[in-house]
C-alpha cells in the first residue's frame, strides 16, 4: 500500500458508462463522472449501470488515477455487501420480523460481554473503534432475511454451498463513524484535494475497510441469534467503497464492487430480488460491477411522491409477500422500491457487457432498516439519533 504513484497526467480521463441507450442515467451523474475525469492524474472513469449523483462525486463509478483523492471514497469507507448462509424450521416474514433485534443498539464491549455474537470477532477491533459496533445504519443500509429464487448457474451455486429453498442473510452496512471520522480529518485540511501522504491515508483506510467487515458478521450473528439459528461465515462478502492500489496507480470505488473473478450480490430494492453475480469485469470497467440497483430518485422526491401514492403500513409489505421492519417513517418513504432503478435493467447492462453472470437471486422475507417502533407511536428519526 505505501508504492508511490507516477506524475500527474494533465489530459483528461477517459469516461466509458457501462449502460444501454434506455437505462436510466441522470446526466448530472455523467457530468459528475466528467468533473472527476478532469482532476489531476485521473486516467479513466468507468461508470455502471446503477450510477446517480452523489455529493461531489458519482455514485456507482470506478475511479482510476496516480493521485489518491479520499472525497472519491467517501465517508464510509469499507461499505459492502455480505450474504450468510441461515438454517431456520420455518420461515414466517411476520413471525420473524417480530424477532429481529434492535440494531440501533450498539454492541459494547464491556456491557454485552456475555452476548454470543461476539465469537465472531477474532484477534482485536480494528482501529480500536469500538463505538457503533454491530449498528446497522441509515441510509440505504439493511439486513435482509431472504431466500434463495431462482438458481441460474447451478454449478457455480452449488460450489457455493446455494440451492433454490435455502435462506440467506443479506447485509449491508459499512464503518459507521469510524470512516465519516478519516474523511472529515482529511476534508477539514485538504478539502476535496489529493491526500497528502498516500501512506498515512491508506493505513487508516485499511483499518475502516476491515471494520467493516467485522460490522457485517457482528450484525448477522446478532440476528442469527435472535432467529434461533448458528451464524455462518459469509460465502460473500465485498467492500464497494474502497480505494485499492493497482497497476501502479489507485482504484477508487464509490458504489462500485471488485469485478475481477469476485462473487458479488448486486442488491435490488426491498421489493424486489437481489442478484448474485459472478463479476469478470475488465480494464475498461476498472475491473468493477455495479452494486446495487441505483437511486432514481433523490431522497427529498421520493418522500414526496411517497406520501402522496402510500401509507406507511402499504410500505411495511411489499408487493412479494415480505415484510419491512423500519419505525423510522420518513426513511420508509425514502428507501421505498420505487425510488430506485429496475434492478432487471442493471443485471441486463452488466451481463450485456460482458462485466457478470447472473448465478442466483435472492427473494426478500424481512427486511431490517431501523427498530419498529410500532404505528401512531410517531417516534421516527430524529429521536432515534439519525445521521
């Protein structure tokens, strides 16, 4: 991580945005991806087929330079996706989204000692950041009970332990305060410039990416538990918000998973099934797939045109059958399955191009967004400490 990258090339980066002529790409977005292609050192932006504007930087792109530029990462750093494998009797949504935990409630290391899920933690926290741990977040972060659908590739399932009927745990969730901490370090010096010492930087980055991680297995053992099963390792578990260093320059991914021979699940909307991919995504793609179905709508919209189509409890069951546990109203509008892209069109783009193919899918039963409080209690985010 400490190799020290070329001089800075003053040409502007080549954009390449892996989508049809009918997908639905923002062209804010793709200007975004052009500012960025114009930074010093940049030398070739890839988007994918879930890309949407993001604060200063796109959202679903692959960012490739000799500079290393901590904005193009982002505050959570190490966010990824996770999928564990989940043995249960029997899987009713209502029953067991009455027996999901409150995964706003951090695990503390002295006051939860005895909880079990800690036997996933091995060796010390990363970073010693021990504040948020097991805390699923906001946003468009998630647990997810789900099953598997429809099984494409059999063989490529199989060797993954996946056949249609079996359950999942789908999590998605990244550093919490431990990145937005990195980047806020770096921003109140720096601003949205080069990151001064590459070294220092990444250091740092590594730890968040590895907490990350940990976050993930905490958050599924919790919920194992609590459903009365064992928890798995995770057979996928990938990072889309990270930097990497690669061919003597730095791979900067924001909403973008590793696409170079990596099993990713390509999460869809609460609504919607997910799709597990194996990704072989070449140089033109910045070696990276898409990592979810994509923001067509900004937040402030959806809640807008939300409230003005469906009820809160319309919103708490989807049109599959399965069940939404989120007491935060304002964030169910928000994340609603209308607000994003056809997760269909994205797999379709990616497979089009030659970047994956599609190995399963995964049906929603439960999916975990915030504790539900219950109707007409009118607690929502800002009593629950939203970011």
């Amino acid at each position: 991580m400490s190799q020290q990258p070329s001089v800075p090339s003053s040409a502007p980066a080549t954009v390449t945005v892996f989508a049809s002529p009918t997908s639905w790409i923002e062209s804010a977005a793709v200007d975004q991806c052009h500012q960025v292609a114009a930074l010093d050192g940049m030398t070739h932006v890839a988007a994918m087929p879930d890309l949407h504007p993001g604060k200063g930087a796109p959202i679903g792109a692959a960012m490739a330079s000799t500079v290393l530029y901590p904005f193009l990462v982002g505050s959570d750093i190490g966010c990824g996706i996770a999928v564990f494998p989940i043995r249960l009797k029997r899987a009713v949504p209502e029953r067991l989204a009455a027996r999901f935990p409150d995964l706003d409630r951090p695990l503390n290391p002295e006051r939860d000692a005895d909880d079990p899920a800690w036997a996933v933690l091995t060796g010390d926290v990363p970073a010693g950041h021990t504040e948020g741990l097991g805390t699923v977040g906001r946003g468009n972060h998630f647990v997810e009970l789900a099953r598997v659908g429809a099984v494409l590739e059999p063989d490529h399932a199989g060797r993954l332990g996946l056949a249609a009927g079996d359950l999942v745990l789908v999590v998605h969730s990244g550093s919490r305060g431990l990145g937005e901490r990195i980047l806020r370090a770096h921003t109140e010096r720096h601003g949205a410039g080069p990151a001064p010492d590459p070294a220092a930087y990444l250091a740092m980055h590594d730890e968040a990416v590895r907490w990350g991680s940990l976050n993930r297995r905490l958050l599924a053992a919790r919920v194992a538990h609590a459903l009365g099963a064992e928890p798995t390792a995770p057979i996928v578990d990938q990072c889309h918000n990270l930097v990497e260093v690669r061919d003597g320059g730095y791979l900067h991914r924001k909403g973008a998973a590793p696409g170079d021979g990596r099993d990713v699940l390509v999460a869809g909307t609460r609504g919607t099934p997910s799709y597990l991919v194996a990704a072989h995504a070449g140089a033109e793609a910045n070696h990276s797939v898409a990592h979810g179905a994509g923001r067509k709508m900004s937040r402030a919209d959806a809640l807008r045109r939300g409230r003005a189509k469906h009820t809160v409890e319309e919103l708490r069951r989807t049109p599959l059958g399965s069940r939404v546990v989120c007491g935060d109203r304002q964030l169910l509008f928000e994340e609603a399955p209308t607000a994003y892209k056809r997760i269909e069109q994205v797999i379709t783009d990616l497979v089009d191009h030659g970047l994956a193919t599609p190995v399963a899918t995964t049906v929603p039963l439960v999916t975990y967004k915030t504790p539900d409080v219950g109707p007409g209690t009118g607690r929502g985010r800002r009593d629950r400490g939203g970011r």
